[in-house]
C-alpha cells in the first residue's frame, strides 16, 4: 500500500490539474465574450464593441435607459447559428462530464491513499476517471473550434430588432472565452 500512494503523485497532479480545467470550461460557459463585434455606428453601441456569447449578447449603451444592455439567447431561438446552439448543449455536457470524472477521479486517489483492498476497482476507478476528462475535453473543444471558425470567417448572426445590435459587424474578433477555453480543454486533456 505504501508503494501505491507513493506513487500516485503524478495521478494527484492530475486530478488538480482536471479540477482547474473543470473551474475554467464552467467559467467559459457563463461569460459573454465568445465573439467580439466591433461596429461603426455608435449611437447605441456607444462603446462600440458588443459582445456575443451563447447565453447572452451585451454592449454598453449611454443613450437606453440601462448602461449594460443585456438580451438572453435562447436554444430555441430561430435567429441563433447552429454552432451557438451546439455550444450550449456541448458546453453543459461539458460541465456534467467534467464533474463526473473530477468526482471519479477524487475517489480514486481516495483508493490509492488510503485503502487498497482490490487493486481492480482503483485501476478501473482511474481509467474511467481518465477516459470521462478525455470526453469532457472534446465536448469543450469542439464548440469553441467551431465559433473560432465561425469568427474568423466573419458569419454574422440575425439578430432581432429588439437586441439593438447590427446584421453584421464591421469586423469580429475571438473573445477571451474562446482563449481561455482552449487552455482549459488542453488542461483537460492533460489530466485525462
């Protein structure tokens, strides 16, 4: 038992390593800066940069009644692309995943700490956990690739009248979510 906890230190590492990783996709999910639109015409954009996320779309205004003005994005939506609508799904299930293995993973290193009655379930208990970080990895990675793309060949979205937000951008940009999110899903990869 002792030879087993003195080497599960690299399995620790990945299980920190996975639990940051699960901290950053959740935080990626509930920010608004997936896309940034830069507009000309700021007479209600008046900071001249929107920001598009898959929950919400946001800008500052000083001429509407509220500085930041705020419209949910719905799956239901008919306006939204495909690849918003992929993203919600794909995100949360990220999320869940992500949590089932960092849980699988905990109870592992609980295994190899502290009590090593069968071998079996400790080796099965790291590759479930390992294989549930892998899934969550690609459940992540695969949204933020894909509005990347969807950024940089400059896809603009249908919004209605009452988003107060323009047909097209002048130009877009990839937010810090997208960033930030492919370090995490990297970090996820790692750790599986």
């Amino acid at each position: 038992m002792i030879y087993v906890a003195h080497t599960a230190h690299w399995q620790f590492l990945g299980l920190l390593s996975g639990f940051l990783a699960w901290l950053l996709i959740m935080t990626i999910t509930g920010i608004n800066e997936w896309r940034l639109w830069y507009v000309d015409d700021v007479s209600i954009i008046t900071s001249g940069i929107a920001w598009v996320g898959i929950w919400r779309a946001c800008f500052y205004s000083h001429v509407l009644p509220e500085t930041e003005n705020c419209q949910s994005i719905n799956i239901s939506d008919s306006f939204i692309p495909t690849e918003i609508q992929m993203a919600q799904v794909l995100m949360m299930l990220a999320v869940i995943f992500g949590l089932l293995g960092n849980i699988t993973a905990a109870l592992a290193m609980r295994m190899a700490y502290f009590s090593v009655e069968d071998r079996r379930y400790m080796r099965m208990s790291f590759v479930l956990a390992g294989a549930l970080c892998l899934v969550t990895a690609v459940f992540s990675l695969v949204p933020l690739l894909w509005n990347m793309s969807s950024v940089l060949n400059n896809s603009t979205i249908d919004f209605p009248p009452e988003f107060n937000l323009p047909v097209a951008p002048v130009r877009q940009s990839v937010g810090a979510a997208i960033i930030m999110g492919i370090l995490a899903s990297a970090l996820m990869l790692v750790s599986g």
